[in-house]
C-alpha cells in the first residue's frame, strides 16, 4: 500500500505562532516522534543577525543582509535529546548567542526587510526531504510552504507566553527578568504582525490551537491526532 505521503510530495507539518507559545519545543518533539526532518527557521534569522553582527554590517543594509543570508554557512545538529539543538555559523558553535532575547529582537528587524526573507526561501524549502518534514516559525503555512499536509498556528496568554521564555532562559543558563521579557516578547510580535512581508498571522487554513496551561506532551498528541 503507497499512502499519500509515499506517493505525493514530501508531506509537511507547519507550525506557525508568536514567540513563547511552544513551538520550537512541540516542532522538535513532534519531528522526533515521526523521524522526521526539523526546520528551526527562526533560527536562519537569529543567523542572519548574529553574523550581521560579527562582520559590523548595519541592520538597514538590505542588500548587504541579503548576501549574508544567501551564504550563511550553518550546520544544525539535532539531539542527542528532544529539546537538545547544536548550531554552527562557519564552524562556531553559536547556540547560546542566538538564543538572548537580543539576538531575537535583531532578528525580528532583519526578518522585516523583503530582500532577507527572499534569500532565505529556498533555503528553507530545501529542508523538504522525505520522508517529511516539521517546520516552526511566523510563515512557515502561508509564505513557504503553502502546500503543507498540516498547518498549526499555536497560541497562548501573553503572561504564560513570558514565562515559558523566561523559564527556557533559565534552563540555559541565561539570566532574565520576566517584565522586561513580556515587554520584549510584545515589541517583537507588534513588529512581526505589522510588517509589510509575511507578518504574522494563521494561514487560512491553519488549525490555531490556544496552548494556555497545555502541557507540551498534551499539545503534540492534539497536532498528531490531526494528522
Ligand atoms: O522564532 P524565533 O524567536 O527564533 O524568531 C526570531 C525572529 O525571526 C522572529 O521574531 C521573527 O521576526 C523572525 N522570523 C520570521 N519568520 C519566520 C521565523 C522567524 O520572520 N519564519
């Protein structure tokens, strides 16, 4: 028996939403579950800043960020456990520095500017390969892959929101404040929605699922059973 995912294009599940509302986490677990291949994209623009950064190119410079973007040397290594990610620019291990809310804020800028996002697309779509793949980030089901099998849009209270970063932070050794971080975590997503290319906002037809008190297990059984 060939099933659609045998037979049809490499099936994708998109799982879109604002910072903090788990999708990184509910991505991997789910992509772990299924032996599928992972797509962090938010990282490809935490990238983007971080080396935008290093070389001293000014985060204006759209064309200079969209060469950047285009050659961005990066290798991800996922595991040994689910929530564990390795990511190296030109050979640096770099995944503390491109997990600081700064680095997210740089990010959020660079993401606004049309020449960076195109340069980052079919980058992207290369993470398509079978025998499927779990992509998390603001555009994943509208912009990238408009075609995907499934498309998640995950939510959650703006306070659980910041915690959720607040305790990651935590986990990683990085020190925070929770109101500084719920008023970053706001400024980011005012910008993410509001720009001109790609804002954030569930596809048409994306499933959008409220994860306020959800635990992550409860969350990914729901995204499986709707597969
Ligand atoms: O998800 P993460 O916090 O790592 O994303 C960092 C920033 O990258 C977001 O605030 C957003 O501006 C941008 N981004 C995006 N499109 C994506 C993923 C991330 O614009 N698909």
């Amino acid at each position: 028996m060939t099933g659609p995912a045998a037979s049809g294009p490499v099936p994708v599940v998109t799982i879109d939403g604002p910072g903090g509302s788990g999708k990184g986490t509910v991505g991997r677990r789910l992509a772990q579950a299924l032996g599928w291949h992972y797509l962090d994209s938010g990282a490809l623009y935490r990238l983007v800043a971080l080396a935008a950064q290093r070389r001293g190119v000014a985060l204006d410079d759209a064309p200079a960020l969209a060469a950047l973007a285009r050659d961005l040397e990066v290798l991800f290594e996922i595991g040994p456990g689910p929530d564990e990610e390795r990511v190296r620019l030109a050979g640096d291990e770099v995944g503390p520095d491109l997990r600081t809310e700064a680095c997210g804020e740089r990010a959020s800028r660079v993401a606004a500017l049309p020449a960076v996002r195109a340069a980052l697309l079919e980058r992207q779509r290369a993470f398509r390969r079978p025998p499927g793949l779990v992509a998390d980030g603001r555009d994943m089901g509208s912009v990238v892959f408009p075609d995907a099998t499934l498309k998640i849009f995950l939510t959650a209270s703006p306070l659980e929101r910041a915690r959720r970063r607040y305790n990651q932070l935590k986990e990683k050794g990085v020190s925070a404040n929770l109101a500084a971080l719920s008023d970053e975590i706001a400024r980011r997503d005012a910008r993410d929605a509001q720009r001109a290319v790609a804002p954030l906002r569930p596809a048409a037809d994306a499933v959008v699922l409220d994860t306020t008190g959800m635990a992550i297990a409860e969350v990914v059984a729901r995204v499986r059973g709707l597969l």
